[in-house]
C-alpha cells in the first residue's frame, strides 16, 4: 500500500480538469496568448505539476509573485525553451542576478528597481527581460500615471544601451469580479493610455497585459496580447456573481477528505470540542474528522463548516482544533475509516470549496490555498 493510501488525509488534484479549465479559458480568449499563474505553490494545488499541465494544454507563458517561485519554475519544472517565466512581487535586494541569467521576466513598477535590474543585468553579461507594471487604480504594486513618463524614460534609455528588453506592459484590475463596476471601465481607459504613451515613446513590447480570471471570462476589451487567469485555472469561480465553476465551464481540481478517526455514541447535554460551543441536543453519535486549522482548514468556519460522511452532509460540531474537528451524525451509525469529503466538484453531493467560503466568510480562493504542507497531494489525470 502507497503512503499516500494510508494517510491521514490527501488532497487529490485533477490534472485532467486543470488543463480542460485552461482549454476552456484559452477559448474566451483566443486571439491572447496564455500565462498559467501558479503563485503560491499553485493556489496550493502544487505549482509545479499544475505549471507542467497547463502548458501540456496550450499556456506559452506561467506566472509567479515571487522570484524564488519562478526561479523554482526554471530549475525543476521541466518546462519548454519556449514557455516563458514571469514574476512580480520584489523587494530591493533580491535575487535579480539569478532571474536575469535565468531569463525570468521581471516587473518593474519603480525607478529603483529598474535601477537594480540594470546593475544586475551588467554584472551578469546578460539582457534582462523587463516588464513595466501601471497602476491604474487597484492602488498596489505598479507606477502610478504621475510617475509613468519617468519609469517609461528610464527604461527606454536602458533598452537603447542593451542592457535591458522591455517585453511588456501590464496592469491589474481591482473589481472586475464585480459585473458593471465603474472602476473598471476607468482602469481599461487608463491602461490604454498608458500604453499608448509608452509606444509613442518607442517602446515596443512583446506582450500588453491586464486581465486576471474574471477579465478572461467577460471583458473581451480587456483580453490585450495575454490573459492571465489565476484562481479560474483551478476551476473555481473569481465570484459568486459571475456564475458557479459549471456555468463557467469550468471543474474544481481539489478534492480534499480524509478517513474519519473515531465514531462514538454520547448522550445528551453532551459538550464537543473547546469552549463547549456545541452541546448535543439528545443522544446522538459523533465523529471526529482529523484535519484542523494546523492543515488549512478555517477556524472562521466553526460550528459551520460542511463535510460529506456516510452519504450526508453534516457540520462541524463546535470549535475546529489545530488537528481535528468533530460532527454530529444525529445518531447514524458509520464505521471508522469511512470517508469524510470537505470539499471536492460536487459531483458526488459533497461541499465545494465556495461552500466552505460562505461558511467562513472568505473566499475559495483561500480555502484551496490554506491546505498545507502537511496535506499530501495526490495527482490524477496524467
């Protein structure tokens, strides 16, 4: 029997689903090229099979917030010449001389990182790949319109003297989840003169890039040379107000369950878990599933969190732990060593990872993401 057979808990990751999701996406989109985002070890599906997948289902480029990720990307995932690596989230002093011979591209959102990509570019021998990042509006990384003909000069003058290329141009949208925001119309205006300034200014980039997972699904204007979904990748909706993963063609690649440990009849008047948040209304049996917040699975959802065992959906007893939380099975009778499913599709009834959302206030985004380390992933699909 396989370690993964016997373990206490497993989070199966569908690779046949992830790369129909990608073929799905890559249709709302099919005049942009493809970035597979893959940050945090890929929404905690494991970035670097999922990175592997995508690109098997026509992704050319895969993304990352930090360098370390990308430079993981580079060195292990095996991946075509031709795929290209981008990473975004940097601070002074990182790795920028190992991106740079590594040919990741790398944003730049400042002067003194452009600064910094330069001198690494020099010591290396080497062009870097760089890509301007705009702010226009989500008030995060990227140059703000004020600072953007300093950061565009800047890098031209660079470009001319072959140190670096400048590959792209891109942005960020903050509330295209929200069908009809304004703000999104005015990123879109702002992005295109943004961009406008920067050809005008004899940049010319390989890629111009602003939409995330719920531009690629429905803002065709926003679509550019790239898309670069992230979440909808994984098969989960960017929100509820855009549709369930069904409506969108897509299919959850997270599965998550676990054996129930023990199964035991208490009377009634019976406290569960600590603080005693719950006390059983009447005779009945419990259940204790062995997965707790030290696994990802959320505090917040105490008292709610759903969970199929024995054909049923049932709900976390009071307190979740750090290792185990328990369920009332209102007197139903089920062996130890039955499965209990936290989330998966939906396929069988069980609860989505939306489901354990709603029931801690968040969103599915951190619900798959949260699954640690401790959790082996098992992959199917090929």
């Amino acid at each position: 029997m396989r370690e993964t057979e016997r373990a206490r808990a497993r989070a199966v990751i569908d690779l046949a689903a992830l790369r129909a999701n990608v073929r799905a996406l890559r249709a709302k989109a099919p005049g942009a090229a493809f970035m597979a985002v893959v940050k945090a070890d890929g929404y905690g599906h494991g970035a670097l099979p999922c990175a592997r997948a995508a690109v098997e289902a026509g992704a050319t480029w895969v993304g990352t917030a930090t360098p370390e990720e990308a430079l993981a990307l580079v060195r292990d995932a095996g991946l075509p010449d031709d795929v290209r690596v981008m990473c975004w989230l940097w601070t002074p002093g990182g790795p920028w001389r190992e991106a740079v011979e590594a040919g990741i591209d790398v944003s730049v959102s400042a002067l003194w990182a452009l600064a910094e990509v330069v001198e690494a570019a020099r010591a290396v021998r080497k062009t870097a790949r760089v890509q301007l990042k705009a702010d226009t509006g989500l008030g995060r990384g990227g140059s703000q319109p004020a600072d953007w003909a300093e950061l565009v000069a800047a890098a031209y003058d660079a470009e001319r003297d072959g140190v670096v290329r400048v590959t792209g141009v891109w942005s960020h949208l903050a509330c295209a989840d929200e069908p009809g925001h304004p703000s999104t119309a005015l990123q879109l205006d702002r992005f295109r003169e943004m961009t406008a300034y920067a050809h005008a200014q004899g940049l010319r980039p390989e890629v111009r890039h602003i939409a995330n997972s719920p531009a690629t699904l429905t803002l065709p204007e926003a679509h550019y040379d790239l898309v670069r979904p992230g979440i909808a990748m994984y098969g989960l909706s960017p929100s509820p107000e855009l549709g369930a993963p069904a409506d969108l063609g897509l299919r959850p690649v997270m599965t998550l369950t676990t054996p129930v440990a023990l199964v035991k009849h208490v009377p009634g008047g019976h406290g569960v878990s600590y603080g005693h948040h719950y006390v059983t209304p009447g005779e009945t049996t419990l259940a204790l599933v062995p997965l707790g917040y030290g696994d990802g699975v959320p505090r917040h959802a105490s008292g709610a969190g759903p969970v199929l065992v024995g054909g049923k959906w049932r709900t976390a007893a009071g307190r979740i732990a750090m290792d185990q939380f328990v369920v009332d099975l209102g007197g139903d009778d089920v062996e130890a060593g039955a499965e209990a499913v936290l989330f998966g599709p939906g396929d069988r009834g069980e609860p989505t990872a939306e489901d354990w959302a709603q029931a801690a206030g968040t969103i599915g985004y951190e619900i798959v993401t949260r699954i640690s380390a401790r959790v082996p992933r098992v992959y199917v699909g090929g």
